[in-house]
C-alpha cells in the first residue's frame, strides 16, 4: 500500500481512538482500515496501537511516529496546494483552536464566514480553555492570549485584552466598592480559575507590582458560571475584557479599579508555517487577522 495512503489512515485513527470513527472519516470501509493498520506495522516492525474491547491507544512507539506522520501528511497538502497555483481555492480539511468564550465570540463567526466563501473546506474547532500543542494535537491554527514562548509557529498581533475586576449594580448598591486593592478582602469574590487561577491576584500600582491574597466565597472553572454569578448580583469577579463587554456596554457590570489593572495581555493568531505556504491556512489567518484587528474591545 502507499506509505502516505498508511500513515492518513495511522493519524486518522490516533486522533479518533476508534477504527470505526476513522473509516467514517476516512469514507473506508473497518476491514480496510485494519488491513492498513496491519500492513503500517508490518512494515515498521512495531506496534502502534494497544487494542482492547473498550479503547484504541496509540503506544509510545506510535507517539512518535504520529507527530512524524503528521509533518509528513502537512508537507504533501502544502506540496499539492503548491503545484495547484498560489490562486487555487482552499479545500480539504483545517483544525482551529481558541478559548471556549473568545472562540463563541470572535472566532466561530469567522469560521462561518470562511466556510461560505469556500465551499470544498471542511472546519473542525476545538475550543478549550488550555494552551494546546498545535503540533501534537493535529491542529492548524490557533488563538492564544497572553504572552507566546519561543515557538517555531509563525504568530501575528491581533490585539490585546486586559484583566478586568467587574461588578453588578445590585452588588455595588448593597455592599458599596472596593477603593483600592486591598479592600477585595472585604468582599464577596468570585474566583475564575481559567483567568486567575491562584487565590493571589496581581496588580499594578504605578510602576510596582502589587499582590493581594484573597479567599473567594465562589470558586468555578467556567468563565460563563461566572459570568452568571456576577450579574445575579452574588460578588466581585476578575474576567478577561473581552468576556464581559457585552454585559458592560448594556450596563449590566461595571468595571471597577481599573487604575490597578495589571498590563495587558496580548491576543495572537498562530499557525504552522509549512515550506510552500498553505493555502487553506493562509486563507483563513488572514480572515481571522482581519476580523480581529476590527472588533470591538479587543485593543
């Protein structure tokens, strides 16, 4: 069989764990799957799957061969787009990443909008408040927000956002605000753990760095729980800018001691950088690129 043909099927499989899932995807029938499978570790000489009743997972042995299939896999689409002509459509296939919110917000619009203007693309998104490897997870493009590493993925400026404390009126009204930092302690917090994930929450006083410990009443990993909790009138809570805009433009929350807010963090847009140049990538960045550097409260 085609060793390219093999390692399609070999990443189909480790990133859907299924034989099944990946013949679907694959438009194959399982039998062929598994006689790919079969034929790939015939070849190689090792086992790339451990295979039960209940899971397919690849080994350690086929861990490494994935992120090697992968580049593999990348480097013939950019090849193909290449002979195609630099005015070819985009189609195939293209993974994104963002945060759950951000994501909702600003990028699936943009997906939709990249979709309907090339019909032979296919979009899958993966939105998640962690920092994914692109690489390792199979994926194209992603969001990040905050300061990069040192990477070997091309990465381009979209804009920034800052970390913001917020307050319902119901709040305020009954409980009065917080004049300085310090004062938090006095109050009821909201603690979301994907924005501030420590109970010691940094600001910014002039030209020095200020921390304060807090013991929040409400702890939650969703950014959308709290959200909630903070319009229902429950506490303080510290968000990202962009996830409360709404809310603050309809006068729902107001921002409160932003005189001590910490430096903004920066939004970026990152992807692999294939040797030729991917069409379909490039396509979608400079969508995204042009989006974002237009939308509202993210500068």
């Amino acid at each position: 069989m085609d060793r390219l043909h093999l390692m399609t099927v070999f990443v189909a499989v480790a990133e859907t764990e299924s034989f099944a899932a990946a013949s679907r995807r694959l438009g194959m029938s399982p039998p062929a799957v598994t006689r790919a499978i079969a034929a790939l570790e015939e070849r190689l000489g090792v086992k790339l799957f451990r295979r039960t009743t209940r899971f397919v997972r690849v080994t350690e042995a086929g861990l490494r061969y994935l992120e090697d299939s992968r580049r593999v896999i990348a480097a013939a689409d950019d090849a193909d787009e290449a002979a195609a002509g630099a005015n070819a459509a985009p189609r195939g296939q293209l993974a994104v990443t963002a945060p759950v919110l951000f994501g909702r917000m600003f990028v699936m619009p943009a997906i939709i909008e990249y979709l309907r203007r090339y019909p032979a693309m296919e979009v899958s998104a993966l939105f998640i408040d962690r920092v994914v490897n692109l690489l390792e997870e199979g994926l194209d493009v992603g969001i990040r927000i905050g300061e990069l590493p040192d990477s070997s993925m091309k990465a381009t400026r979209v804009g920034m956002v800052r970390r913001v404390l917020c307050v319902a009126p119901a709040y305020s009204k009954k409980h009065g605000l917080p004049d300085q930092p310090a004062a938090l302690a006095q109050h009821a917090i909201i603690a979301a753990t994907g924005v501030t994930p420590t109970n010691e929450w940094k600001f910014r006083q002039g030209n020095k760095s200020l921390a304060v410990r807090l013991s929040p009443r409400l702890t939650v990993n969703s950014n959308d729980a709290a959200i909630e909790a903070v319009l229902q009138g429950f506490g303080i809570v510290r968000l990202l800018s962009y996830q409360i805009a709404p809310q603050v433009a309809a006068g729902r929350l107001k921002i409160i001691l932003a005189d001590f807010e910490p430096a903004p963090m920066p939004i970026h847009v990152v992807h692999r950088e294939g040797r030729y140049g991917s069409v379909r990538i490039r396509a979608f960045v400079d969508l995204m690129v042009e989006r974002l550097r237009k939308a509202r409260g993210l500068s």
